[in-house]
C-alpha cells in the first residue's frame, strides 16, 4: 500500500477527516464527529507504518500470526493499539480490514430513532 492509497482510505471512510497535532510529518486521521483518532501514519518513513486502534484480543492474535509485521501500538497505549508495517508479510485486504475495524471502534454512534 502506498502512502496517497493509505491516505485516501482513511478519507473514504465516514466523517473522516486528516489532521497534523504532531507536525507535517505525522497524519492523524480522526471522525470529526467526536475528534477521536483511528489512524496515525508517518507517510514519508521507510516502511511506511500505521497505526491503528485494535480490539485487544484480536490485537494478540494478528501480533502471534505477523510477528515481524504487527507490533504493540508505537508510542500508544499497547493494548489497544498496534503498528502495521504496510508492503510487508501482511495481506493488502487484511490492513483495510483492520483500518475499517479502527474506524468503527472510535465512529461516533448514531442514536437510535424513536418510534412513535
């Protein structure tokens, strides 16, 4: 996955939006609904890394099958975050997967309508 495919995704997904509290270097994806963050990307580091929110237990289990690809959150809380290496061992459908995951875990919830 390239950097401007990384970016566009994050930007396909609902109220999503790409901000830089860390400097230009570092994109921070969050829903503009609530500001919470889904994504962080180096985009010009080599290898491009992202980190993503994870559901612990599934954060585990990816780290045990990609060891060397799939890391505890770089620099963030590691039991709810990881670090995927993207271009690596980790299947392209698999990162959109988890990135999809990370965006659902922090959307702001629509609340239910009443019926009348």
């Amino acid at each position: 996955m390239t950097p401007d495919a990384l970016v566009d995704l994050c930007l396909s997904l609902p109220q999503a939006i790409e901000t830089f509290p860390f400097g230009e270097e570092t994109s921070v994806f969050k829903t503009s609904g609530n500001g919470k963050i889904f994504a962080l990307a180096a985009l010009a580091s080599e290898p491009l890394t992202v980190s993503l929110k994870c559901d612990p237990e599934e954060s585990r289990a990816l780290r045990e099958e990609f060891p060397l690809w799939i890391t505890p959150g770089y620099h963030l809380n590691k039991k709810h975050w990881i670090t995927v290496e993207l271009g690596g061992q980790v299947p392209a459908e698999l990162v959109e997967q988890l990135l999809r995951d990370s965006h659902a875990l922090v959307r702001p919830r629509v609340p239910r309508a009443k019926l009348e």
